[in-house]
C-alpha cells in the first residue's frame, strides 16, 4: 500500500462477510475487521455480540484513492447488503449488525451522503435506507481469529444478505 491510502470503515452486518466480499470484489485494498461506534473501552467479541457496548461489527478498509474511489467502495457497500433493515442483517440481530458509513473527514461525509441519496433514488424508491453516517471514532480490532474467516473457514457462517444487488 503506497503512503497515498485511505481508511473507509463501514458495517453491514456480520464483519466475516462484509470483509470477505470486499476482498473478493476489490483488488489493492487491505481489510480487517473489528469494533467501533460504541461506548466500551476495550471491547471484545464476546460483549459486542451481546448489543450491550453498542459497537458495531465493522471492516476497516485502506485504499489508495489514485486507484479505487471512496465513492465506489461506498456504493459497493449498499450492493452488497440491505440497508433498510433497523439494527440487523438477515438473521443476525442487534445494534452490533446495524448498517453505518463511518467517515474520516468531511469529504467522506458528503461523498456518503450523495451516495446514500442517489442510492435511495435509483435503487430503494419507496423503501427508506436507514444507514447510520457518522464521524469515525476509535476502531478496536477484532480478535485475530475473525480476521478474514471466510478465506480461512470457506464453509463457516456467511450472512444470507451479502450479495451483489445490482
């Protein structure tokens, strides 16, 4: 990764997907999940699944912008989950699965929002998208074995809402 790299960090639900269509779909970045947007100062999984520390299971991604826009890594994000369901993501349920756009600068706010707005239009008429877009806030990695699980588990749990919609 050159020193040109930026950080998106989204959550769509279960983080082992999300991280997994990511690296799947998008050559150059560097992933990996963990916990943010909550109240704990030290999370670990086992809180977090409870909803209690109100983290969210996220994916930090790093990227170089002379070679993948953040635009597109966000409209990826709404192809590849539902973001009009409240607080959760097929079967998984709780705040930890919320769908969010967690920015890192005003840029990325309102590239988020445009995005959001455009997405809504053309693809969710009718069906509210309540993604949360929020400033980002301290990323707490995850425990190393939720690291790229999917790669390292090709049979373990995938959320049946990560596919591509369009």
């Amino acid at each position: 990764m050159s020193n040109n790299s930026e950080i998106a960090t989204v959550a769509a639900g279960c983080f082992w997907g999300t991280e997994h269509i990511y690296n799947k779909h998008f050559k150059g970045i560097t992933t990996k999940v963990g916990y943010t947007g909550g109240s704990a100062e030290s999370p670990k999984y086992e809180l977090v699944k409870t909803g209690v520390t109100k983290h969210a299971e996220a994916c930090e991604i790093r990227f170089n912008p002379d070679e993948i826009s953040y635009e597109s890594l966000i409209e990826f994000f709404y192809k590849m989950h539902d973001p009009t369901t409240v607080d959760a993501q097929g079967p998984d349920i709780g705040n930890q699965y919320r769908s969010a756009i967690f920015y890192h600068s005003e840029e990325q706010k309102k590239i988020a929002e445009q995005v959001t707005a455009r997405v809504q239009k053309e693809h969710y008429a009718g069906k509210p998208i309540v993604t949360e877009i929020a400033p980002a806030s301290t990323f707490f990695d995850a425990e190393e074995y939720h690291q790229f699980y999917l790669e390292r588990n090709p049979d373990g749990y995938a959320c049946p809402t990560h596919y591509l919609r369009w």
